[in-house]
C-alpha cells in the first residue's frame, strides 16, 4: 500500500491533471470545445461532468482545483461554483424538494441564513434552527422521513463557536453539510468524522489572496454528481481565471494558514488581559468553551480571532478609525490583516434576536489575521485600543 503524503505535500502535488508538464497552472480559457462527429458530440452533452464540451459543464482548469480540493479534503469529489453562496444554495436544492425538511445551526454565515429564511421558506423547505454547540441540537431535531439534510458551520462566523463533528457524522438519516470555510482543509476534514458533504467559500483562505471568488463543495462522489445534475441548470459556474488563482492559492496553504494561525494565538492571548476588551473568541485558547473539542477536530485554532470592546458600537467607530496597519473589509483569509463590525457589515441583515442567537454584539470587531509580523499587528490593535 502506498504511503499517504502529508497535507503540506499534497497541497504542493495535487491537482495537475490539465497542466501538463507545466509546474504553474494551465489556464483553459474556452468556454467551448469542437466535436469530432455527431456520436462524440452527443456522449459529451449526455455524459456526467464532461470536460471538454461547454463550460457550464466543466472545464479544465476548474477540474484541476476541484481534483486539489478532493485531495486535500480525503474526498471522492469535489464540484467548484462561482461563489460560496452558488455552493451553499445549490447543495440545498440539489438535495431537498418543497415539503422537505432541513435542520441548521442558528449560528451560520448571515447569508446562508437568509437563503434558508427567505428562497427556501417561499420555495416550501421548512428549515429547524438548532444551537449548534449544544449537545445533542441537530439529532433531536431531526425528523425521520422527512429532514434531508442538516447544515453546519464550524468554526462559526464570527464567534467562531465549534460544532462537534463525531457527533455529526454519526446521524443516519439525512445528509450532513459542514461549511468549513473558516477552518479551511488544512485546519479540518470534516468528511474524516463521517460527515457526508463538506463546503468552501474557497474566496477566502483556500484562494488565500483577495483575487478570487469561488464556491467549492466535496464529498462522496454519488453526491457530487447528483450536485452537478443540478448546477448545470442553476448556472452557479466558476471562472477558471478564478479556479487558476485558486490553484495558486492550495500551492501556498499551508505555510499562510500556519503563520496566520500562530499569529492569531498570539494576538489573541495577547488581549485576554486588556481592560478594553471585554471578550476573546479564539478556539485555540485554552480559556475558550470548546478547547478540548477544538484539539480534538482542528489541526489549529483557525486564521480569525474575534474581540468584544466594553464600550459597544462607539468603541469599535473609535477603534476602526484609528488602525493604520489593519485593512477595514469584510472579507477573510487573505494576507492582509483584515478587521470588520459585524453587526454593521456581514451580519447587519439579522434581527436583534437573530444577532443575540449568533452571538453578534454591537462592540464585536472580528479579525482576520493576515500575514504581517504579529508583533507589529498587535502594535496596531493596541494602538487602536488606546
């Protein structure tokens, strides 16, 4: 039996099938392939996934980062869409019909939310909220027969709460989803805890740079088909321009989310103690709630770390005026330090309750630490702090 290589190394060696003897990427710009006679045209119209046809369909450099992604995930398969949103929304109407039924985690991204709330509500899939880190949420929900699938995000954002992923991928019944996108394959393998499908925004740190927007989702490969079925139809497609940059992003993984999660303990140990700051969210504290789950399932604490200032909303104006260093954006897991208001930006669509059930606050900043030296990070926070 041959000897797996390490996640570091794969990220290096996988996802080189349309490149040739080429060491960088190639990039397949066509958005159509000739035929060869009538009998080839229609095997690739009627054919699972054909790469060479028309590129809603496939593509070749697309392919080559979703073969990366199913490497790095220890998945079957992976498909790639043009956002994290074409990922999320086309596993769910992939998988359920009106009068299904799905079991989420009240703690998820403010946009997968809204999809479940809003199109998926009007569409007839009845959705149950759950706490996701309370034991036994997601299996008392279920309901035999009749819940299809069930959706988690873990780390959460931006509170970055954890979902226990055993626990998860021992339900039967419906299919289990995890968005890791703030973890990325390198911080977790969902799939390895028995979890059916697991998904990216991969614009954030797969792609790692700021330069590319894509959804990528993996798993078992009956699953991923089924996805595919669906997707040539919702149009979710991914731009291999994006797809290449999503290459070079996996080439790098590893060293980036390594330097950003070491920086991020640090800073995050950094600030326990500062009387500005009321609360620190980091699972790789020791002082976290979900410390012993957060060893258990993650290779690292993750990339993000994510603050309460005691004065509320006017301390986190004053606090976002005043860093040089950092970047105000919403996005995350690219190289440079990123800080944004939450309740303001990526969850300003929710509720006061729905905010309290997240874990949103108005003094709540979250950070994406990028790949500057910490030291000189921290200097800015405490600065801006100050």
């Amino acid at each position: 039996m041959t000897e797996q290589n390490q996640p570091a190394t794969q990220a290096i060696t996988s996802g080189r099938g349309a490149s040739g003897s080429s060491l960088a990427p190639a990039l397949w710009a066509s958005t159509v392939w000739e035929s060869e006679s009538l009998v080839d045209a229609r095997r690739r119209a009627t054919g699972t996934r054909a790469a060479e046809f028309y590129s809603r369909y496939g593509n070749p450099t697309v392919r080559s980062f979703e073969e990366a992604v199913a490497t790095l995930e220890g998945a079957e398969d992976a498909i790639a869409f043009g956002s994290g949103m074409g990922a999320v929304a086309s596993v769910v109407l992939s998988m359920c019909s009106a009068g299904d039924h799905i079991v989420a985690q009240r703690q998820l991204y403010a946009g997968t939310l809204a999809f479940l709330q809003g199109p998926c509500a009007r569409f007839g899939i009845e959705t149950t909220f759950v706490d996701g880190h309370v034991p036994g949420a997601f299996a008392e929900a279920v309901r035999p027969g009749k819940t299809m699938l069930v959706l988690a995000e873990t780390p959460s954002n931006p509170r970055l709460d954890l979902v226990d992923l055993d626990e998860l991928g021992a339900l039967r019944g419906p299919v289990t989803v995890v968005d890791s996108t703030l973890a990325t394959p390198l911080g977790q393998r969902p799939l390895d805890h028995g979890v059916h499908l697991v998904l990216h925004s991969a614009t954030k740190g797969i792609a790692g740079h700021n330069d590319a927007t894509l959804g990528v989702v993996a798993g078992e490969k009956d699953y991923i088909d089924a996805i595919w079925s669906y997707s040539v139809l919702h149009g979710a497609t991914p731009s291999p321009y994006d797809a290449l940059n999503g290459l070079r992003g996996i080439r790098t993984l590893s060293v980036r989310t390594t330097h950003q999660a070491d920086s991020a303990l640090f800073i995050a140990d950094s600030l326990l103690d500062h009387p500005a700051v009321t609360a620190v969210h980091y699972p790789g504290l020791p002082s976290h709630p979900q410390s012993d789950l957060a060893k258990r399932q993650m290779r690292h604490g993750g990339t993000l770390v994510a603050i309460e200032l005691a004065g509320g909303q006017p301390a986190a104006e004053r606090f976002l005026t005043s860093v040089q260093l950092l970047h105000r954006a919403t996005s995350l897991g690219g190289p440079e330090t990123l800080v944004c208001h939450p309740a303001t930006t990526t969850h300003a669509s929710l509720t006061p309750d729905e905010a309290a059930h997240v874990g949103v606050t108005a003094g709540m900043l979250r950070i994406s630490i990028g790949l500057e030296e910490p030291t000189d990070v921290l200097r800015d926070i405490l600065r801006a702090l100050g």
